[in-house]
C-alpha cells in the first residue's frame, strides 16, 4: 500500500514533480536558483546568482517558519532536511491539510525522523532514512485535495540554521487518500501503575501506520515486558489488538540481549531498535533507546475510532512485574479520512527538553549581576 512500487517505476503518469527549497520557495517551474541574497551570498561573492546563495534559512527564536505552502491538489513525496542536533528536541514540526486551522501533524523535529534523544543514530527504514550527520528523510506519502503548509517552530531561544528540500506532485486524482497524521505524547516520568498513551480517541476511518518511541529507563533492570494495546471501533475496558511485550511489538525478542554483547542495535525496513545510548558513568546515568515500527505491510485498519495505550514493566522478586516511572515520548503516524483529529496538547520546550543532567558551565567572561539595591 505504501510501499515503493519498484514494478510500477516504468509506468507513464500524467502528474508533474514540483520541489520547495531556500533556492525555490514556491516550487514554481523555472524558480530555481534565482535568488540574490541568502545566507550563502557572502560565500557566493565572486560567482553571483545561481551559485547556492540561499541553501537554508535562520529561523529566530520563537518563530513559525513556512516550510511549504501549496495551493493546489497534490502529494508530498520526500521530504529532506537537516539542522544541528542541538535543535533536533527544540523544532516543533508541524503539517496542515486543506486549510485546516489545526494541524494534522505535531511532532518535534527529532522525534519525526526518529532521533528523538539529540544524538545522532543511523536509521535504515522504509518511509524513514536517517543518515550521518542528521540527514534526515521522509518518504511517508502526504496527500492532499486542496493544499498544503508544512511549518517549523523554533521554541528555543537561539537562532536555528535549516536546510531542506520538499519534493511533491500536483496533477494526479487524490479524492480517495487519506490524510496523513503523526502525534506526539511524553510521560516523564510515567506515573506509578498507570499505562502510557499513543493514541487517544481518534475518531473516523482510517489505518495506523507506526510508532517510534524514544524510551528513558529510570531504573536499574529490564524495562520492555509491558504491552501494547489498540482499542479499536468500540473497545471498551479490553483491546482487540493486545501485544506480549514491549520488544516483541517492536520486532525483537529476549529484551534485545545478545549473549556477550547485549544490547543490539538494528535498523530493518519495517522495525527497528537503531539506537541504544548506554550510561557514561557520570552524568549520563541511564540508559536510553530508539525504536520503530511501521505497520507498512500490516496497516491496522479502523472505521469508527482508535485508541492506543503501552506499558512499562519491568521484574521484581518472585518473578512478579514491577511498574516502572520511565521518560516515554511517542511517536504515532496514521492516516484518516479528515484532515484533522483530536490531539493533544501542544507541547512547549520544557515538555520536550532532552535533560543533559549537568550543572551549566558559568561563563567566567561575563558581567556578574548586579546585587539588588535596599
């Protein structure tokens, strides 16, 4: 259903191919690296226009820049674009449907692209590549009947160098697609016996695509025995869809432990635990993951509405589960027959910090504060 179409690579359509970047903020046909000014023009001083003058765009502290905004039926089909790490839990990624005033799609730039923890991890994916260093692709397809507008917030208070490239069709019938969506959710840490929430209440007809989790032990021990859960068209106080443990939904078995090595990373086209950042022994004291799964060739199908919950347990004496308090942040795509859906509250930039865990480094140079006068 998503997945590339390698047979059908030679089939002759009657769409075009259209692309937004620094170089064409529209995508128009011929717009092309026509601009004369742009953060590249003072390196572009002996060549002149055409000469990448305008490769990215700063985004200033607390602003809302326009990725793309199309005004005309169409789908996205790539998206590339890359920034600093330390940015990556900062942006706050956004997409909006047919004019909608709320978006279909809330995520923070790391998270999207599944590096959710502001350290590089190589990502080997089918809709999600993640490459060395930090760039970041997605080939999920967006389609839409009427427009577009993809969006960045920068919720920190530096500047933020980006640079990306959009790549989309217009032309084709899109009447029958469904929208795409993704949603973010953090418990941090997850409250004692209570399950963590991917997916709340969405309402309509559609199918759900994947998950990515970047999942924050804060204790000693196993910490994945707890299941997933998709309570489907009515499900009540039980799923229909219930998983037998946080590794084996993400396509793993016996807590990922490699006899001699443990943990292993591994990157598949379809799930994944492509990062496992281990405890340095001073300030980064636990350990922390990355993992994917995307229900490409098993899209969970739903008509009336979908809830998804996971639990973190871990083990304790006699053999007995232990609920764990872990710092879970979620990352949950699907699609639907409506451009919007209910979601959850816009995260801001505490809610999504990354904690470094150190005491700053005071800036010895600096002018100290003056004591309050009496």
């Amino acid at each position: 259903m998503m997945a590339a179409d390698l047979a059908g690579i030679s089939r002759l359509r009657n769409v075009s191919t259209r692309s937004i970047s620094p170089e064409n903020f529209d995508g128009s046909p011929g717009g092309g690296g026509r601009a004369t000014e742009g953060t590249g023009a003072a390196a572009a001083r002996d060549l002149g226009p055409g000469w990448k003058i305008s490769p990215s765009v700063d985004i200033a502290p607390g602003e809302t820049f326009d990725l793309a905004n199309i005004r005309e039926p169409g789908r996205i089909t790539h998206v590339w674009i890359t920034t600093h790490t330390d940015h990556w839990r900062t942006l706050l990624l956004r997409a909006f449907w047919d004019g909608a005033s709320e978006p279909a799609v809330e995520v923070p730039y790391g998270d999207f692209f599944c590096n959710g923890w502001g350290e590089f991890s190589q990502v080997s994916s089918q809709p999600i590549a993640a490459n060395p260093q930090g760039g970041f692709n997605s080939y999920w397809p967006m389609p839409f009947k009427e427009s577009a507008r993809l969006t960045l917030e920068n919720t920190s208070e530096v500047v933020a160098t980006v640079y990306f490239q959009i790549t989309y069709e217009i032309g084709g019938d899109y009447s029958d697609e469904a929208y795409f969506h993704a949603q973010w959710r953090r418990s941090n840490p997850l409250p004692d016996k209570t399950t963590h929430t991917i997916l709340d209440g969405v309402e309509g007809s559609g199918h759900y695509a994947g998950t990515y989790i970047a999942w924050g032990s804060n204790s000693s021990g196993w910490w994945g025995e707890g299941e997933i859960k998709f309570y489907l068209d009515g499900d009540d106080a039980y799923p229909t869809i219930c998983g037998t443990g946080t590794e084996d939904y993400f396509g793993g078995a016996w807590n990922f432990d490699v006899p001699g090595h443990g943990y292993q990373e591994f990157s598949t086209p379809y799930l994944g635990m492509p990062q496992v950042i281990r405890p340095d022994g001073l300030y980064a004291s636990q350990q922390r993951f990355g993992l994917y799964r995307w229900h490409l060739p098993d899209p969970i199908r739903f008509h009336q509405n979908l809830s998804i919950d996971i639990q973190a347990l871990g083990w304790r004496s006699g053999w007995r589960y232990l609920p764990l308090h872990d710092d879970i942040a979620s990352t949950a795509v699907f699609y639907l027959d409506r451009p919007t859906a209910s979601r959850p509250t816009t995260p801001g930039f505490d809610d999504m910090e990354v904690h470094i865990g150190k005491e700053p480094v005071p800036d010895l140079g600096a002018t100290p504060p003056r004591e309050p006068r009496s």
